[in-house]
C-alpha cells in the first residue's frame, strides 16, 4: 500500500507556512546575537523536523527553504546540522556552502570551511563564495591561499572580482612577511582597472597594505591614497595614524591626526597610543588633557592608554588625577572592558611606589586575567616585597612564562639566587618552556653563586632551544662567566654575539677591568666609540672602575673629563666615588679632597667610604675619622664604616681606639656580616666560615693546609700577623689567619678537584693582605692557578703571582 502524501496545494500551503516561520526566526535573530539563545535553537529544531517529515527538504520546487534552514543553524552553536544538509544535498550550490565557509572560519575551523569551499563543483561557485574563503584565509592570516583564490576567481571567465573581493585580498596580503612595494603596486593596478578604487572599504584595505610595507615609497603612496579618497572613515584616518607610528614616524602620524574632521575617539585613542608607545608619554598626557577639554568620548581604550603613559613616564601625580577622573565619571565599563583600565592602575601605584593602593585594587576587580596577577606580581617585586611576591605566586591560578620569568628575577634581585634555580628547574618539571629571559635570570643566578659547571649546563640548554642570538641571554652568561672567573669565556661570548649592545659593551669592559686587565679594558672602550656606539654613564662607571683596579690614575682623569666634554654626561655621585677611590688608593688623598670641593653636590656616604679606605691606605687618621664621623651620621647601621674605621686604627697600632670604634658597634646593635667563602664541587656549592668546623670535611681541609703551609714557608712565605686586627699573642694571629674563610675554600677545593683544575673561590667580603700573600704562594706550591672573586674585584693568582700586581 503507498503512503499517503497531501495533496499539491497542500503541500505548496505548507511549504509556505515554513518560509514564513524561517523568515521570522531570521528577522527575529537579526542581527545575529554572539550568543543565540537555546529557544532559538530549539524552534530551529522543531522547524527542521517539519520539513523533514513534509519532504522538503532538498524539495527542486522549493530550494529556498533548506538554504534558509542551514544559513539559521549556522547562526547556532550546532554546526554539524547543516554540515550534514550541505553534505546530502547531491548538487550543493555556493549560496550554503558561503554560509558554511563563513560559519565554520569564524569557529576556528579553517580546514572545514576549505572543504565546504571545494566540496562545490567551480563552475557552480560564485563571486560571493569566493569572497567568502579569501575573507577567512586573510582572518587567519594566510596569504597565499587567500591570492590563489583570489586566482580561481579571474581564471573562471564568467565571474568578476567586486569590491569585497579587493579588500579580503588586500587584507591577506598584507599578512605577508616578505611583502615588497611591487607587490603592492600591482595590486593597486587592479583595483584601479576594476574600477573599485573609490569604494571605502577597499581604499582602506590599500592604505593598510602599503603602510605595512617598509619602503620609504609605500607610505608616501598609501598618502596619495588618503588624498584621492572621496569619503574617509574613522578606520581610514586611525589606519593612517597607526601605520606611521609603527614605522616610528610620529610627526607624520600627528600630521594626520590634526587633518582628521570629527575627532573621532578611536583616531584619539590611536595617537595617544602611539605617543606611548614611541615613549613620547608626556606628549599622550597632553593629548589626553586637550581630548577632555573637546570633550572627545573617553572609553576604555582612553584610560588604558594614558594611564599607561603615567606609569612609563613616572608622572604619578597625572595619573592620580586620571584615576579621579574614572571616579567621578562612573563609565559603566563592562568586566571585560574594565579589565586593562584595571591592570593600567595596578602598574600606575605599582611603578608609584603605592604597593599597598596597587593591592588593594586589584583585590575589587571582578575580573582578574594573568596580566593582573603578574602585575601585582612584578609591584611586590619592584617594591622589594619578595615575601609578598611568592604568597602572590603560590596562589596564582593561572600562570605564563613571564609569571615564572618575573619570580625567577625577582628572586636573584633579591639576593636569593639558589632560591631562584630551584624555582627554574620546577619551571622545567612542570613542562613550561622557558623564555630567554627566565634563562638570563636562571643564568645570572649562576653568576650570583658562581655556579660555573650548572651556568655551563644553561649555556647549553639555551643553544638547544635556539636563543643564542638574545641579546639578554647573551649578556648574561657573558656576565655569569666573568663572575665565575672564566673571563675567556667570557671574551668567546661576546666575540661571537651576533648583535652587541651597550649592554654587551659595558658587561665585557666591566669583565676585564674585574680581572685585572685594565688596559685591554680601556682599548675596548676606545673600539666601542670607533664603532660608533655612544657610551652611557654606566660605561663610564666600568671604565672608570677598571681604571681603579688597574692603578691608572692619569687615564681615569681623563675618562672623566671626557664625559662632560664629548659625551654630554654630567658625572653622577658614583663617578666621584669611583675617581677619589682611585686617587686614594693611588697615594693623592690630597688631590682627592681638592677633588670633592668641586663637585656640585654635597657627598654623599659612597663618597665618604671612598675617602675612609684611601685614608687607610695611606695612615690618615685625621681625615679619615672625619669621613668616619659623616658616615656615622648619614648611615649610622652601616657595619662597614665602624669596620673599616677601627682597621684603620688597629693597623696603626692605635688599639684603644680601635676598641672603641667596636664598642660603639655593639652600643648601637650595629652587626657585622661575617666572612663567607664558597666553592663549586660535583654541581655541589661548599660554603666556609672563619674557623669554620661544621663543614663535614673541615678536619680534612685543615690537616691538608697544615700540610700545604709547610711548603709554603720553604718557598719564603710568612704570616702577616698585622691583619688581625685584634691585640693578642702571635702564635694567636697566625691561628685565626690560618682560619680565613677563603684559605678553608682553596684548601677543600684542591682536596676535591682534579690535579691541575682551576679552583675558583668566591668571597663575600674583601680578601685580606695575608690571605692575598699566601694565595700567591699557595700557587705556586702546588702548581695549580687559583682565582679568588672578592666583593670589589677577581684575583688569578698563578705561579706565585697575582693578576693584580698585588695593587688591590
């Protein structure tokens, strides 16, 4: 028996009634929300359902309505519906297959849209589906499949490229990274020979392209673009302003902004942004304030931006006064929009000093993303709040290598740099990838602990993952390997860096002034100048330091004359300090003194600890009290300057005094950081204090150097009792020299090492005379180089000799 069907008109009454339905739910859901509501996908549904029992669907007479159903689901989350409809169509036409491309691109699913874009027969496609898959290709940033599209177009002889066509390519061509201006050229050919040149979208479309081409030549074209267009939109003048600031031509930017009619708020906020950006944040400021004052509609984007500018620029007060401004206006930003605004506030009293307000803001935000909790991150950090900044860490919910990164830095900052290598390798067993600047971090730690056999590791690890060409990765190990005392490898680093900076410059200067290469240091300086590389007050800083360890008195003088007189720059407090260290250690305490008459400030307590120490080189104690009494007064909980006094004393005999000086020490709870050395063995670090007897090996190590010492006398070395600068018997002295901290280091490390290795000590504070002298022999008795890193420079003592030439 054959089933019933209804009759024609019934049927054709039915097919009618749907169009209607279909129509309705369209005009009903347009434009289409972000969201379409599950009512929205249930009458769809239900619609679809009646259809199919009705027969049709894919009906010859009536191919409207399953178009119509497939455009409607493509507006819902139920992409595989109208997959499935498209697919068992058996002559699928372009008009489904454009809403299919559209919907399945905008999901993020390229692939299918690709395939929905061939899955019709080219002689069916038209003009509009092509325009559809350039659309996606360029949203995906895909140049070449957008132009060979694009290609497919002109080749199918009947159909024509219009003005969609034009401006979804020039929009993925301008995706290109080798984009050439005969690219762009040809391009603007076609548009003008078809005629669409006058069309808005696609002269906007051009300008773009041609900003985004380096030549000179483009943005003089994609000007007289600008120039011939007959109608400009916001888009147009902010493409304008944009392009010129990212080719760093601000001028020209302004130039533009000050033609554009209306003053639309996103131009505003583009040339602000650029300001920022260019670094011309006082500039952005009074833009922001004249864009008040033409009462320009201030958004989001407004505030992030100029608050922004205050951060850089440090003009905190402008900035509070932006924050009152939010206040008082209430925008009524959604959580989304509120979220940089937020974050720009978090930075503001961050980089303000207002850690406290900074917290506190970011404690009210509804909506928090991983740029809030890494600025609050980095404000703890700047603020020297370290505790802060891991209680932050440890409950952050969502973390990115820059959260690691920041914490890693924030830990070697901090002095905490055993802390900060822990914290990389839990970074690597949690299988987040590091970025050059957590290696930088995790390298410098290295060169904090004088971890030289890990820093090697890293060295590594950083060429495997391909950063060897950064330059902050590169500056680091160039310093990790100059403060392990490998300044070889050091020089092999910068040697082979392929894009130096002043950085780089300054790092390698300040490794050979610390190793005692004084000359080389100042050659290099010269070549840094002869390259064209204009030294900053940090290179002055180095070259004057190494001047100071190499004794080169005449060449720092004119080193420092030579940065007002060549180079613009006004000599810091820390430029004085290093030259009177100089002249002091050189003998000219006098000249020193004439010397702090003509700075044009007032000393400050570097100054003074520089006097102190010349003048205990040189036995005044007149003077040398004098500096003393002004550091008590400036610096009072200062250890050093009760502790270099009463050497002072102690070494002129003067053991009242000296009492004294250590008496007022105890009366004002000053305390005096002990000595500490310590030694790299087996990736192990071996650390040692005066006297030390806790290390598991001490009996070993002192037994040794008994026997090591006893060499040492048969080659001429004697203790030098004067260093202990306490009034006791002399086998007593000999007893605690024989302790020093260093000579335990040197000793456990020739126990441990191989024959004939290095051994590389690091001190925190500075080597003594006797430990220096001893050093020297010790070298030489067991024929092994030993390298000594004090707090003030490196000592490679060889073959009886040191790098110094015993000038320290």
């Amino acid at each position: 028996m054959r089933p019933w069907r209804p009759p024609p008109t019934a049927v054709a009454s039915l097919a009618h009634q749907c169009s209607l339905l279909l129509r309705r739910l369209a005009e009903r859901h347009s434009p289409a929300p972000t969201c379409p509501s599950s009512s929205f996908l249930r009458a769809l549904r239900c619609l679809h359902a009646r259809l199919l029992t009705a027969d049709l669907l894919h009906a010859p007479s009536h191919p409207h309505l399953t178009l119509r159903l497939i455009h409607l689901y493509t507006l819902s989350p139920d992409l595989a519906t109208p997959a499935a409809l498209f697919r068992s169509d058996p002559d699928p036409g372009p008009v489904a297959a454009t809403s299919l491309v559209a919907a399945h691109a905008a999901a993020g699913r390229l692939r299918d849209a690709a395939a929905f874009f061939d899955a019709v027969p080219p002689a069916r496609r038209d003009t509009v589906l092509h325009n559809a898959m350039m659309s996606a290709f360029a949203r995906a940033s895909l140049a070449a499949p957008a132009v060979s599209v694009f290609h497919a177009l002109l080749g199918s002889g009947s159909l024509r490229p219009d003005d969609y066509s034009f401006t979804a390519l020039l929009s993925a061509v301008g995706q290109m990274h080798n984009l050439a201006a005969p690219h762009c050229t040809q391009l603007h050919c076609s548009v003008l020979k078809s005629g669409a040149a006058a069309v808005l979208s696609v002269s906007n479309a051009l300008i773009a392209l041609y900003m985004k081409c380096d030549t000179p030549e483009a943005s003089w074209d994609a000007r007289k673009v600008l120039d011939e267009m007959p109608d400009k939109d916001d888009l147009t003048w902010t493409t304008m302003v944009v392009g010129y600031v990212r080719r760093g031509d601000v001028n020209a930017a302004r130039s533009v902004f000050e033609e554009v009619d209306g003053k639309f708020d996103v131009v505003w906020n583009a040339m602000i942004s650029g300001y920022v950006q260019s670094g011309m944040c006082a500039d952005a400021f009074e833009l922001f304030r004249r864009m008040v004052s033409e009462k320009v509609p201030l958004d989001e984007f407004t505030f992030t931006s100029v608050l922004s500018a205050c951060a850089n620029a440090g003009f905190f007060v402008h900035g509070k006064s932006v924050h009152g401004q939010i206040i008082r206006l209430q925008p009524n930003f959604v959580p989304e929009a509120a979220l940089p605004v937020n974050n720009a506030l978090v930075t503001l009293y961050s980089k303000g000093g207002k850690i406290v307000i900074a917290k506190r803001i970011f404690d009210t935000m509804n909506l928090k993303d991983v740029v809030s909790w890494n600025t609050i991150l980095s404000g703890y950090i700047d603020s020297g709040c370290l505790d802060k900044a891991v209680e932050v860490f440890k409950v952050m919910p969502y973390k990115n290598d820059l959260s690691w990164m920041v914490m890693v830095s924030g830990y070697v900052h901090g002095g905490l740099s055993e802390d900060a290598l822990k914290l990389f390798n839990q970074m690597r067993a949690e299988d987040v990838k590091p970025c050059d600047y957590t290696y930088a971090g995790a390298i410098a730690a290295c060169g904090e602990l004088g971890a030289l056999k890990h820093g090697r590791q890293l060295h590594a690890h950083l060429v495997q993952c391909g950063f060897e060409a950064s330059n902050s990765a590169g500056n680091a190990l160039l310093t990790m390997y100059a403060r392990c005392g490998a300044v070889n490898d050091a020089r092999l680093v910068f040697l082979v860096m392929p894009n130096l900076d002043s950085v780089s410059w300054n790092a390698m200067i300040s490794a050979l002034g610390q190793h005692g290469h004084g000359r080389e240091a100042l050659e290099l300086f010269d070549q840094m100048v002869a390259e064209g590389i204009d030294p900053d007050r940090i290179s002055f800083l180095t070259i004057l330091t190494a001047c100071n360890h190499a004794g080169l008195v005449d060449e720092g003088f004119h080193y420092f004359e030579s940065m007002k007189r060549d180079f613009g720059i006004s000599p810091g407090e820390d430029h004085y300090a290093r030259l009177i260290d100089l002249l002091g250690r050189s003998g000219r305490i006098g000249e020193a003194r004439d010397l702090i008459k003509t700075m044009p400030f007032e000393p400050t307590p570097s100054i003074w600890e520089a006097i102190l120490s010349g003048c205990r080189t040189n036995g005044d104690m007149e003077f040398g009290a004098y500096a003393a009494d002004q550091l008590f007064r400036m610096i009072p909980q200062h250890d050093g300057t009760y502790i270099l006094l009463s050497n002072t004393y102690s070494a002129a005999g003067r053991w009242v005094d000296a009492a004294r000086v250590r008496k007022l020490m105890r009366d004002r709870g000053v305390k005096k950081e002990p000595g500490c050395s310590w030694i790299e063995v087996g990736s192990k670090i071996h650390v040692f204090l005066v006297g030390d007897t806790k290390h598991p090996e001490a009996q070993e190590v002192y037994q040794f150097l008994e026997v090591i010492g006893a060499r040492m006398r048969k080659l001429g070395y004697v203790p030098d009792t004067k260093f202990v600068l306490h009034d006791m018997e002399p086998h007593e002295k000999e007893y605690i020299l024989f302790a020093h901290s260093e000579k335990l280091a040197v000793g456990f490390g020739l126990l441990k090492l191989p024959p004939g290795a290095t051994v590389t000590v690091l001190k925190n504070l500075r080597i003594c005379g006797d430990c220096h002298t001893a050093m020297m022999f010790m070298s030489k008795a067991v024929g092994q180089e030993i390298v000594v890193r004090d707090v003030r420079r490196f000592h490679h003592f060889k073959d009886g000799e040191c790098s110094c030439g015993n000038y320290w």
